[in-house]
C-alpha cells in the first residue's frame, strides 16, 4: 500500500490487516523512528553524510499486530513522539539518505519474508513498497487524494496528538514533503507500473477499506484457470 501523506494508507492498512488476520507493517514508522533519534541525538539532519554513517546505531523494534502497533527505539517506546511535528518536519531528509534506506528496506523484507514463512499474510504501506521492497506483492494498491482532503486529514491527526496546526500550514507541508519524497534518488515516490490506483477523496474509510478488500478477493481468491 504506498502513497503520499493524508491519503488514507495507515488507518487502511490497519483495518484491511485486521479484517483478513495479517499482519502489519508501517514502514513510515521505521523512518520516523530513525528520525526521532537523530534529534534526539542533536545530529543535523541535513547534513546526509552524518545521517548515513549513523544510520546503523539505533536499535528499532516494530510489531506487525495491526490492532496494536508499536515501535521502540533503543529500548523506548517512540509511538507517540515520532507522531509531531518536529519529527514530521524532518523525515524526509533523513529518509532521503542512501544508508537509512538500505538498512531499513533490508529490515522490512527481513521481516515480510519472517512473516510469510510462518503460513501468515501480511499489510505493508509506505512509499516504496510496491517498487523497491515488495515489487513482487501479489496485490499492490495506490492510494492517493486531492491536496484539500490531504491536508484536512493531517490536520487532524496532529491535532489529535495535542499539538496546534491549520490547514493551510499542512498544505504547505505536504507540498513541501511530496516534492522531496517525489524527486529523491534512492527509492522514491512513485506508483509500481501494476498497482491499483484509487482516489480516496470522496470516499470515508469504510468506503477506502471495501474497495481494497474487493481488490485482494478479486485477485488471491480468483479461481485457477482450467477449473471449474
């Protein structure tokens, strides 16, 4: 499940995880998590060399329940703090650098092929699931909405975690972090040639949730050509 910011990836995933009995993997959280320790370790985040070399040092640990997903960073739970603003300002620099890609893409497939290994499906969303980590999913979505219903919906969630915002400085922002995930050389944000494209902005999440559901039944549950 990839797509930019406010379309609905994360709140989807979670709910279509939960529906099938996969699991869940937030591979957004992972950047943020190695954002959140770059500052909290006072490193430049624009300086890519620094971020590179440390970009192995901190220790991340994700679970894939999708009613409760959590990360920790070197022992501490980060869920809620790489959720503000100060983390949100400055992840797309970060996830930018080469080194933090490589480890964390090696990461999630680690764990996508630890997860298929024991029998069990699995819900990854990010920006480059379906062309770099997983290009072989069976079922690769697109979702993506117009920029007033983006940014409506970010407003909101960071409100919800306490902290001020207005609609318009989160159009400014997802402006601002479309065109840096958009045009960055390693794994940008773009849509897999073979993922389904779906505008969310009309829909609610129930109405996103259907119609990725329909997606999977109609491509894992179609029947083997020759049979009855």
């Amino acid at each position: 499940m990839d797509g930019p910011s406010g379309s609905g990836k994360s709140s989807v995933s979670r709910e279509v995880a939960a529906t099938l009995g996969f699991r869940y993997l937030d591979t957004g959280a992972m950047y943020r998590a190695i954002t959140w320790w770059m500052l909290r370790e006072g490193v430049d985040v624009d300086d890519a060399e620094t971020v590179g070399a440390l970009a192995g040092k901190p220790e991340l640990l994700i679970g894939t329940d999708p009613t409760a997903p959590t990360i920790s960073v070197d022992g501490t739970d980060v869920s809620a703090p790489i959720r503000g603003r100060e983390v949100t300002g400055a992840v797309s620099a970060v996830s930018a650098v080469p080194a933090v890609r490589a480890r964390l893409v090696a990461m999630q497939q680690q764990i996508i092929a630890g997860t298929l290994e024991q029998g069990q499906g699995i819900v990854v969303e990010g920006r480059d699931i379906g062309t770099v980590v997983a290009p072989e999913a069976p079922v690769k979505m697109f979702l993506t909405a117009s920029a007033d219903a983006r940014a409506s919906r970010r407003t909101r969630e960071v409100l919800d975690t306490g902290e001020n915002a207005t609609v318009s400085e989160m159009h400014a922002d997802m402006a601002r972090r479309d065109r840096l995930d958009s045009s960055r050389a390693a794994s940008p944000l773009t849509q897999a040639p073979d993922a389904v494209l779906l505008d969310t902005t009309p829909l609610d999440k129930d109405g996103v949730v259907a119609a990725v559901l329909e997606q999977v039944r109609r491509t894992l549950l179609q029947p083997v050509s020759g049979t009855s």
